[in-house]
C-alpha cells in the first residue's frame, strides 16, 4: 500500500484524508491519506523519514510552505514564482514541489465568462501569495494586496507587481474581485468578523473567499446581499486536491462526487 498523508502544526481537523481515501476507494487505489502533525523543530527528522519509509506523497500546510522547500531536489516554476509549496511528489529519484493552491484559486474563475479586470487580495500569507499568483496566471491586469500590517503587503506586492493598498483604505475603489485570505469568518471565535463593509460591496463584484468552513460566511452572505456573485472556499480546496491527486496517481477524482462528500461532510 502506498502511504501519503498532509503536515501541519498545528494541523487541527483537515478534510485531506477524507477527500482523498475516498478518491483511492472509488478508483480501486491501493494506497491510504493519513494526518501527520508535524512541529517546525520536527520538520528536518521529518522529511529525511519521507525518503526513507518511502513516503508517496504529501500534502503542506501551515507553517511548513516555505520551509519545506530546504529538503527538496527541485520544484515546478509555479511553485517558485510563488515562494511556497503545498504538494510534494516523486520524479524518478527527484523529490519535488508543487503549488495546487493556485490551480485551486483559479479553477472555479475559468468558467467565467469574462474575467473582472482588478482583483485585491486580502491578507497576506500563503494562500494569499496563491491566489495573487492565479490572478496574475488568469491576466487580470489590475492587482491590489491589502494588510493589517502594512509591510507585509508591500513585499508581497513587489513580489507579484501589484499595488499595496492601505488596509484603511482597502473599501476606497471598487474591485471587480475581492478575495478573503484572512482567518476573518472562520468557525469558532472569529465566525460573525467580515474584512469587508456591508455597505462598500459594489454589485456585480465578485466575492471571493478562502474560507470553506463555514460555507457560508458573513463576508459571502453579505456580498449576496448586495448583489455581487460569490465563490465559497470550498472550490479551493476541492481543486487543490483534485490537483494534488492528479499528480500523485495520473487519475481524476470523480469532481462532482467529491463536492458532495465535502459538501455532506461539513453539513454533518
């Protein structure tokens, strides 16, 4: 049986081996998803278990993105034009990086029939150098990043040719995009926060958030209300890991089969 499995710390409750052993059942795949907390300190003795055990495949998330890029042989250019990745896989005797994270962001904006033309990022972590690195992908010409922390947008936006908005003045221009890549909405202590006014959504917009649990958050519900489409986080993490097992095993989950098990298993 071949072992893969998805690294954290904390790690906390991830649907990775749930989408996954699904995907290794349906297909008749001999191999199994496990969850693997993984500290920073142990991260080094880790990955040198990663090539002996052997270890298939893997899946990186928060904080081991950018770090576990020391322990590889080599990564695609998608992942080094963002500066993380969050999918290792084996080339021959080649450990190798990937980042699904974009192909994630921007699989449920290809099937638009046109594309916004500005989109601002909120926040500036991970999933936000994802998302900007998509949008850029897509050719959406004007790009703006907003943070709490001032300094952190300004090198992510030199990074990725955007403009750095102030977080203050984040509502001032009308985006055909805004895209959530804060913890803001979040289930448990941060569930009623939105990084966006009520009454700043432009209609026809397009809301865009990272968070999948809940579905429905406030930011989402209120961008409904005012008219704007609205894209769950929930399509994220569903094409990152389509993606993610595209790559591992040369077959396609069942996509619609595999919404519907996300779907029944955060309405559980």
């Amino acid at each position: 049986m071949k072992s893969f499995g998805i690294i954290g710390w904390p790690l906390g409750h991830t649907m990775s081996p749930t989408l996954h052993n699904w995907g290794f059942e349906q297909l008749g795949i001999d191999a199994g998803y496990a969850a693997w907390p993984v500290s920073p300190d142990d991260l080094g003795p880790f990955m040198g278990q990663v090539r002996t055990r052997p270890i298939s495949g893997l899946s990186v998330t928060i904080p081991h993105k950018q770090a576990v890029m020391a322990f590889l042989d080599r990564m695609t250019d998608r992942a080094r034009s963002v500066g993380a990745v969050n999918t290792l896989y084996w080339d021959g005797e080649d450990l190798c990086g990937e980042n699904t994270d974009v192909l994630g962001v921007i699989a449920p904006l290809k099937g638009l029939d046109s594309l916004p033309a500005s989109a601002i990022v909120l926040g500036a972590g991970g999933a936000a150098r994802a998302a900007l690195a998509g949008f850029r992908e897509l050719g959406i010409p004007h790009l703006g990043v907003a943070n709490r922390t001032r300094s952190k947008a300004e090198r992510l936006a030199a990074d990725f040719g955007a403009t750095c908005v102030d977080w203050d003045h984040r509502m001032d221009a009308e985006w055909g995009l805004i895209c959530n890549t804060t913890p803001l909405g979040m289930s448990g202590d941060m569930a009623d926060a939105t990084p966006w006014d009520r009454d700043r959504f432009s209609p026809g917009a397009i809301a865009y958030d990272i968070v999948y649990n809940p579905l429905q958050t406030r930011f989402l519900r209120e961008a409904a209300q005012a008219g704007c489409a609205t894209i769950s986080g929930l399509e994220m993490f569903l094409h990152q890991g389509l993606a993610q097992f595209r790559l591992w095993t040369g077959r396609d989950m069942n996509e619609n089969g595999a919404r519907a098990l996300l779907l029944d298993a955060l309405n559980a």
